[in-house]
C-alpha cells in the first residue's frame, strides 16, 4: 500500500499531474470518474495567493469527490512560500505540492519552478518552511535538473526527504528539454533504489498508453505514475492501465456516446464553476482533444468553439454522437501538444 502521510493510495497509484489552464475542477471531474487517485490543482502562484488575487484564489477551490487532493504551490521567496502555504492549509486539501518542475521563462527564470533547480540550497530551505507552516503531508514535483551538465536530482531528493517532504514526483527530462524528446526514467530508478530514500517516488513523462504504463512499472520500480498530457481529452486512460494491469487485457474503446457524455458532463461542471461565458469559452481548448481522430470533423469543431450559447453547444454536441455514432476510434491515448506546466 502506498501511502502519503495517512493517506491510502492503494498498490499502484495513477496521479493526474497538475497542469495550467488544464487541471481545474471540472477537467478533474472526469478524470477522477475515470480512475485517477490523486490529484493536483493548477500550479498557484504564491505572489498571486498573498496578494488575494482572483485567479490565484480561485484556484484553491476544492470539492469533496476529488479527495485525495493536493494544491501546487510556486513562488522563489521562503517567506512568501510559507504564507501562501498558510492560506492554502486553510482550503482543506488532503496534502501541499510545491512545483519545481515548471520550465516556461516566466516561471522558472524568475527563480521559482524548475528554476530552483540551479539553487539546491535555496530549494531545500523553502521546502523546510513550506512544512513546517503547515500540518498537512508535503510533496514535490521537479525534474532531473536545469540541464544535461547538472542532473542532480539524486541530490535533490535526499535534501528534500531529510527537511521532510513526503512524497515525490519526477518528471524524467530537464528543464532545457522542456517537454521535448524522450524522458529518461533510468535516474527516476536510481533514485527509487537509493537505499536512503523511504518516501514514494513517482515517475513522470511519456506515459501514453497501458503498454508504457505496465513496461515502466516493471522495469523502473517506481511507486506510481503520474499522467499529464495523456489524459487531455483522453479522462479513460486510468481506468484502460488499471484494466490491462489486473487482466494483461485492454478495456473497449470509449464509445461516441462515452466521448459526447464526457464532453457535456465537462461543458456543464465548466459553466457551473465559472458562470455561462467564462466557463463556455474555457471548454474551447477541450473539444477537439475529446474527438481527435474523427473525419472530417472540422465543421463540428468550428461550431463548438465559436458558440455562446449553451443550447446551440448541446445541439451540436448531440449532432456528433448522431453523425459518428458508429465510429469507435483508437484505445491508445493520442499525444497531445501541450506548452503549460505539468
């Protein structure tokens, strides 16, 4: 049994990464429905959250189907760290992610994200005063390190586990790499196996399909899985690697009528958590992941993304599940591009 803390994660976990302009409640919504077991929030700027700005608030929203949940903090000031950590501890999440993993410019050049990379010391003594301002378990998420001359990530994970985080995430590339090229898993595996390290380990990055899921659980060690850009439009890839590890065999392709319901239960939570035209326009960037691969399906995509009106969005939705309701497309999740910050 994996554990954070006192909180159960079962054998194997998949975990949803926390991904901006992505991973908000809605988007969470279906993936829990889905099989994911633990879950983040968008990545909350620590500035934003003392300055009570609104998007940085709203971000601490939470709801009690998503539990376990964790908020991802970022910030490159200790002492600003430790406040947001406050006022999040008081959202009631189950745990406290702090992100140095982020690679955008705006992010990690600022000294905060995966920029904390080039600052071990820094790095460790934010993390000290993130748990002590809090009661709740702390995790990490980072990557190998800032660049191919400096992968200390070995290093990183012993300093983090002796001030007391509880968990961490690695994503397998470096912050030069972005999100390009293949991850390298091989030094998650060096620090799953160092015979220092007792808190779980959880590998990121690449993990597209049932097949990866099962290889690199054998052949890495890790504790679990985090999922990022796999799961963007494609919420059944959880339950598809739960199914394949308990039975070797994969789960039916979600059907259209799946993929419509899937799409409406995400439109309607979008409009119910941010009112009709911020939550309309939001469900833009959805559409196309939730039916990628379907011909000739430009007129329908046009039509979803150019609307405001929630009846023609239904409508149209409906007029997909009639038109390519034959259609099975393919199990294996598509890669999707993505440039935010898992």
């Amino acid at each position: 049994m994996v554990k954070i803390g006192d909180i159960e994660l079962g054998d194997f976990p998949l975990l949803l990464a926390p991904m901006e302009d992505v991973s908000d409640p809605p988007f969470r919504q279906v993936c829990k429905e889905n099989g994911a077991d633990l879950m983040y929030t968008e990545f909350v700027s620590s500035e934003g959250l003392i300055r009570n700005a609104a998007k940085s608030v709203q971000k601490l929203d939470i709801f009690e189907y998503e539990r376990p949940i964790g908020i991802q903090l970022f910030g490159s000031d200790p002492d600003t760290m430790a406040e947001c950590t406050r006022i999040a501890t008081a959202a009631n999440p189950d745990l406290i992610d702090i992100n140095y993993g982020c690679p955008v410019k705006k992010v990690a050049c600022r000294g905060a994200g995966a920029g904390l990379l080039q600052d071990i010391p820094m790095m460790t003594q934010m993390t000290k005063e993130v748990v002590e301002a809090t009661h709740l378990p702390v995790t990490v998420k980072t990557r190998l390190g800032w660049d191919e001359s400096t992968k200390n990530i070995e290093e990183v994970a012993e300093r983090l586990q002796d001030v007391g985080i509880q968990a961490l995430t690695i994503h397998g590339r470096t912050r030069s790499q972005m999100y390009k090229g293949e991850a390298d898993w091989s030094l998650i595996a060096k620090v799953k196996n160092n015979p220092r390290i007792k808190i779980p380990i959880f590998g990121n990055g690449d993990i597209d399909s049932p097949e990866k899921a099962l290889e690199y659980r054998n052949r890495f060690g890790v504790d679990g899985i985090m999922i990022g850009r796999a799961a963007i439009g494609y919420p059944w890839i959880f339950d598809e690697i739960k199914h394949f590890f308990a039975t070797g065999e994969h789960l039916t392709p979600p059907t259209m009528d799946q993929r419509v319901d899937a799409a409406k239960k995400h439109l309607i939570f979008s409009i119910e958590w941010k009112g009709d035209t911020l939550g309309m326009l939001e469900m833009r960037r959805h559409y196309s992941n939730y039916f990628r691969g379907l011909p000739h399906f430009k007129e329908y995509r046009m039509k979803l993304v150019k609307s405001l009106e929630k009846k023609e969005l239904f409508e149209t939705l409906e007029q997909i599940r009639r038109e390519f309701g034959e259609i099975v497309l393919q199990s294996k999740a598509v890669h999707v591009e993505y440039g935010g910050a898992d």
